[in-house]
C-alpha cells in the first residue's frame, strides 16, 4: 500500500501536536491526526489515580517535582486498542500522523508499543521520528500550557527516547512547529 504514516515520538510539551497541525496543512495529501491524549480521555474518571489505570506519584528530582507514571491492566488494554485502532485506519488507505509518547525499552504483559506498532504498520510507509527538546524548554512549556502536571516533562525527559531507533530525528526546541512540519515534509516527500 503507499499510504504513509508519520508518527511523532517525544515528551508532551515538546510540540508534537502542533507539528502535527502544521503537516497536516502542508503535506500534499491529507493526513489524520492520531492523537494518545485523545483515547486516553476516554478512560473513566475513576481510572485517573487508580492502580488499574493510571497512576502519579510526584518525587523530587534534584530539587525539581518529577511525576513517575505507572499505567495499570485498563490503560494498556486502552493502548493497545489504540495500535489496533491505528492499524485499522491505514488499512482503509488513510495517511496518518501518530503522535504519542513511547518507551522503547518497556513490555508489558500486553507487549512492546514500539515493536507492535512496527508490525502493525509494516505494510505501509512508515517514518517514525524522536521530537526533542531541551528539558528547560519542556518545563517552560509545561508552567507555560497550564493543563499539564508539573513534573511529567522531568520524569519522561531521560526515558522516552531510550532504546528507540528513528528515521529522523527533529529538534523542536529552538524550531517552530511549522519549521519542524517543513522538514518532516521536504524530507520524506509529503
């Protein structure tokens, strides 16, 4: 199949979802936007702190809040649902922008996100990409959003991009969004 899917890899704050909105404006074809945060707003409020589905705990890390995140049998079904999800999109010809934030060295009894998705999406022209920033600039952008919980950036920063192999890997720090979407888009032809 030639349909392509973009997924955008990276701490919240670093501006994936506004890259996403910026591709989807230039890319030559449409794109849907596949958002993480979206299915996990389907979760139950009662799932919010609960061992079954998501759980916070904040530490400090030298000095700073740091929120440790750890996702019960709910949430990795939600998840996992998500991939398959994904999966079914593109095989009904749809051009895709994930956007989610994984760790490549976890499995869970419900399997390795990254290396499903790999296998999900192998029939398609896949370009998975790492969106990095500096953690100074994440924690900005996280006091600076409003909606996210202060420390989440610290904690994901050294954990997200470990073990993870990419086919581009954008600095989103200094760029604008719409910088980062020109490049994704120039360099992978969309």
């Amino acid at each position: 199949m030639s349909n392509k899917i973009v997924l955008l890899n990276g701490v919240g704050s670093v501006g994936k979802s506004s890259i996403a909105a910026e591709l989807q404006k230039i890319a030559t074809e449409p794109f849907l936007h596949i958002e993480m945060d979206t299915f996990l707003a389907t979760l139950p409020e009662s799932y919010w702190n609960h061992p079954d589905g998501l759980c916070f705990e904040t530490i400090l890390d030298q000095g700073n809040p740091s929120v440790c995140i750890k996702t019960g049998p709910v949430v990795e079904r939600l998840l996992k649902g998500m991939r398959l999800a994904v999966a079914g999109l593109a095989a009904a010809g749809n051009n895709l922008i994930i956007d989610e934030v994984l760790f490549g060295n976890v499995t869970t009894p419900y399997g390795n996100a990254v290396t499903e998705y790999r296998t999900l999406l192998a029939p398609y022209k896949l370009f998975f990409m790492g969106v990095f920033a500096p953690l100074e600039t994440l924690e900005i952008r996280e006091r600076q959003r409003g909606d996210r919980m202060i420390g989440l950036a610290r904690w994901r920063f050294e954990r997200v991009h470990r073990q993870m192999d990419y086919d581009l890997e954008i600095g989103a720090g200094d760029a604008t969004a719409t910088e980062c979407a020109t490049l994704i888009k120039e360099r992978f032809g969309l």
